[in-house]
C-alpha cells in the first residue's frame, strides 16, 4: 500500500466516522469547489451510464452528419 493509499484509508475511516450532519457539512463544502463538483458530476454520469452499449466512434460521426443535413 502507497502512502497515499494509506492516507485515504485513515480519512474515509474517519469520513464515516462522522454524523451524518457532520458527512454532510463535509459534503457540502466540496460541493462549492466548482472544479470539484464538476468532477463528481462527471464520475456519476459515467457510472449511471455504464452499462449502455457503445458503438464505434466512426459511426456516431457519420449518423451525426447525416442529421445535419
């Protein structure tokens, strides 16, 4: 284990340690971090969309200049 390894495991420890009052004082103060939140928004949506099939990116390209015109 890395030391930063080992560092996230003592704050995720103490993390849920917490009230939740105290989770969510937390949780609201990374919220106002735009960069952060933006962050999280991005890591959600990719696992809410995991499990949908792909298709080759060459595709999509040629359906979407088909649409434009």
């Amino acid at each position: 284990m890395t030391i930063a390894q080992a560092t996230l495991e003592i704050f995720w420890t103490a993390f849920r340690s917490l009230s939740k009052k105290n989770k969510e004082v937390i949780v609201a103060r990374l919220l106002k971090d735009k960069e952060f939140k933006d962050d999280l928004m991005d890591v959600a949506l990719i696992e809410q969309r995991r499990k949908e099939s792909s298709r080759p990116l060459e595709e999509y390209l040629t359906d979407r200049k088909k649409r434009k015109f």
